[in-house]
C-alpha cells in the first residue's frame, strides 16, 4: 500500500489503529468527536449506525478477542482503500454478520450475539450523520436542560460527525445550540475557553 496514492489513508490507518489498539490493549475506544455524556462500564459492544449497518466510532472489547483478530485479518485480507468505509463501518457491518450467521443485524439490536452486545443508534448515534447540522442549529436549547436530558436519555455519548461538520464554522458560546449545551455540561474546560458569541 503506498499512502500517497490512497484517496482515505488518513481513515484507513486510523481505522486501522483502533483495531490493534483494542487487540493489544482492549479496552473502550471513541473517536475523538463523540462527547461522552455518560460513564462507560461495558466490553465487547459495537454500535449500530442505522438499519442493519454498524459503525466504528465506539467499540469496546477485552484483549485479544477473537472478534478483533477476525477483523484485523479481514482488515488485510479484503483491503480497499478506494472504497470510504471499506475498513471502518463497512468492515463492522460485514464481520459482525459473519460473526452472528445473519444478514439481519436489526434482529440483535441491544442484544447479545456470542458474547458481542450490539447497541441501538441512540447510544452513540443519536443523530444521524444525514442530519449533522442539527447539533450546530441555533436557538434550540433555551436553557431547559430537562428537555435535552429527556431526548437523550438513553445516549451515552453523542458523535458530531466532524468528518462532515469540520467544514462547518460554527460559534459555540453564546449559540443555545445542542453543541453549546453539551461543551458546557461534558466539557466545562474546552467550553470556557471558548469565545462568547457577538
């Protein structure tokens, strides 16, 4: 593989790092833009993204699992870095269907199969990446937290999508978006350092 040449070899490695970290290490990963809004206290969970497709963004598994080795050498085996996904929730979606001897990955939504807990989209997925924006829209949070409490009741943490929403400048401080709402609550420190809104 020459990385001068892969159109995504910045997701690929990053991909592909996750899953020898978790090798190696186990443990619980989250890509750097999911803002944790609960404590994390299970292994061996993947997330869905949407119907019958799971992602990567949030994995947890002990060292070692077999689950991992298989997706490391399938990582190898069917490599494609041509292909956005090929190596990340592509690769999820098609060995946790071989993992669990189905082609309905719906059917173990919050559920267990062989030893894997896969977990509904509200848990980490809670907007979908079609509607990124929605974390950003201004005017949404008036102060009531209880309402945004009650939609995210069963998250426990919220991927803003910065693949997408990166291009987007936005203003945090001072915006009463769900964005301003969630540095504010997780994270105090990055919020502060904001500058407010004029």
């Amino acid at each position: 593989v020459d990385p001068s040449k892969e159109s995504y070899w910045f997701h690929v490695l990053a991909d592909g790092c996750r899953l020898a970290l978790l090798w190696k290490y186990g443990g619980i990963y989250l890509d750097t833009d999911i803002i944790s809004i609960k404590p994390l206290d299970f292994k061996n969970f993947l997330c869905e993204e949407s119907s019958n497709y799971a992602n990567n963004a949030a994995l947890g598994f002990n060292r070692s699992h077999s689950f991992i080795k298989s997706c490391l050498r399938d990582f190898v085996e069917d490599y494609n870095g041509a292909d956005w996904g090929h190596q990340g929730p592509k690769l999820m979606t098609r060995m946790l269907k071989k993992w669990c001897r189905t082609d309905d990955l719906d059917y173990f939504r919050n559920r267990k199969c062989k030893g894997i807990l896969y977990l509904s989209s509200n848990w980490f997925y809670p907007v979908p990446y079609t509607n990124w924006e929605k974390i950003f829209e201004e005017d949404t949070w008036n102060g009531n937290n209880e309402v945004i409490i009650n939609e995210f009741s069963k998250t426990s943490g919220i991927h803003v999508w910065n693949f997408l929403s990166g291009r987007h400048k936005a203003h945090v401080k001072g915006s009463k978006s769900l964005i301003e709402y969630l540095f504010s609550k997780d994270c105090p420190t990055t919020y502060n350092s904001f500058e407010e809104m004029i």
